[in-house]
C-alpha cells in the first residue's frame, strides 16, 4: 500500500528555512533576511473581507492553516517536487483539490507528480453532494489512471451523516467512480469498522484508533492506517516541552545526536 504522507505535507508548509544541510542557528529569529526575497509573500487582509497576497515579506514563519486553498496547492506543489527523489511512495493530501471544477482537480491532481493523493468529501467545513466528489474522482482517474486516489469521506471526521450506511453510500459512489482506496477518518468503534470494511471493496484506510493496535485493526479489515497530524503536533509540544522543562530546571529530553541528524539531512539533499 501507498505510505500516507499527509503528515509531512502539513509540516512542510512553513516560510523558508535553510537547506536541509544548513541548519538554522539563529536561535529566537523570524523572517528572511534583509535584502532577501521571500517565496511565500505574508497573506494580508483585505477590506472586502478575503485575504490577499502581495510581495511583503512575512514577518514570522507563516504556517496555513488547513482549507487555504491558493497557498496551500502552491505549498504541497513545492514540497512533493522536493520529496520526488526518495526512495519511497509519496502520497499527497490535497483536500478537495483546491476547486470545485472536476477538471481543474485533475489537472492539479495530475501534474502533481505524487504516487497517491487523498481526495476529500468536504468544502469549507462541510461535505459536499457525493456526485461532485465521485466526479472529481473520475476526472483524476482519466487523466491520471497510475495514480492512487484514496476518496475520503469525511462523514465521521465532520460528524455529519455519520454511520455506517450513509458512509458507504458515499464510498461506494467513490469506488464505481475509480477511487483505489476509501479513507474513512474518524471511524473508531470496532463494529463500525468491521461493517464498513466487509462492504467497501477497495483497501479501507483509516487513523490511528487510541486503544486498537495494527494488529486489532488488520483483524477489523482495515489495509491501511495514517496518523494524519499527529506527528506534527507531538513535535510541536515536543519542542515547547524542550523551552518549559529549561525554564524550570529540568532535565531536557534524550534527543538524537546534532552529528546524526546532520547526516540525515545531508542525505535528504542528496535525494532531493
């Protein structure tokens, strides 16, 4: 199966920050340098209400948050181009595709250069008609037909329409459209899990279930697991541990070696 990458995409989407053998040392700064261009122009608001982009430097690392549709096709763009070179499968999260034309989708989706992509069910916070989301899966499949399109449907995830049959009469419209996987995020009770895997004849994807092993969730039918953001917030409380437990005197954390880390940086580079 594709190794889910969403993750890695969402820690990727940062301003600028030195090669990956070049360290940043420069302990408490933010923002480029004096005298630098800057590649991801700061968003500012705008009076009409939307946000825009212009070419000031944003004065801190600027992180976007999910359903930021420009700077965030341009972000994951960049970063699976930057991945291309690893010696693994590289799988994307691309929300709904950045649009709502299935066309436009499967143009993105297509020159994305990714192995897989997660196409998700919602917009703006809410699921969207199961025929657009099986129409945008089409499209991908057409003009992209060795890409995996995990469909997810995002019924638990949202709360909205979740069950079991209302979940799988969006999997199965996915499926007939030429979805490869069905990702079914937020689905936890085991008897859900079991049901919606016995029916869905695709491989099932789901997240890390707290309480259930690989194992347990192999035996429910599930192909495939992902942790979603879950490493990227374990690090970022992480690293605010590493500042609190300085601050109070205690003992900071095991940690792998600088010299290791710098090796392992170097060869990123050399795969990039």
């Amino acid at each position: 199966m594709r190794r889910d990458r969403a993750a890695p995409a969402r820690l990727g989407r940062v301003a600028r920050r030195p090669g990956p053998a070049e360290p940043d040392r420069r302990a408490g700064r933010v923002g480029p340098r004096a005298g630098r261009s800057h590649p991801y122009p700061c968003p500012r608001p705008d009076p009409r209400g939307a946000t825009r982009r212009d070419a000031a430097p944003c004065p801190r690392p600027r992180c976007v948050p999910s359903g930021s549709p420009k700077p965030r096709a341009d972000a994951t763009r960049a970063l699976v181009r930057r991945l291309a070179g690893i010696p693994v499968h590289v799988t994307a999260d691309i929300e709904d595709g950045y649009a709502e034309d299935p066309e436009q989708v499967a143009d993105y989706a297509a020159g994305l250069g990714a192995d897989g992509v997660n196409l998700e069910d919602r917009s703006a916070g809410r699921l969207i008609d199961p025929a657009l989301h099986a129409a945008k899966v089409a499209a991908v499949k057409r003009r992209a037909p060795g890409l995996f399109v995990n469909a997810r449907v995002d019924t638990y995830w949202l709360g909205q329409d979740a069950g079991v049959e209302s979940s799988l009469a969006r999997a199965l419209a996915y499926v007939e459209a030429g979805a490869d996987g069905i990702f079914f995020p937020g689905a936890a009770a085991p008897d859900d899990l079991r049901a919606l895997t016995a029916r869905t004849p695709v491989p099932v994807n789901v997240l890390l279930v707290p309480g259930l092993t690989l194992h347990e969730l192999a035996g429910l039918g599930v192909r495939r697991v992902s942790t979603g953001s879950l490493p990227y917030r374990a690090a970022i409380d992480a690293a605010v541990a590493v500042a609190t437990d300085a601050r109070a005197g205690r003992t900071p954390p095991p940690a792998t070696p600088y010299a290791t880390m710098q090796q392992r940086l170097t060869r990123h580079q050399a795969w990039a």
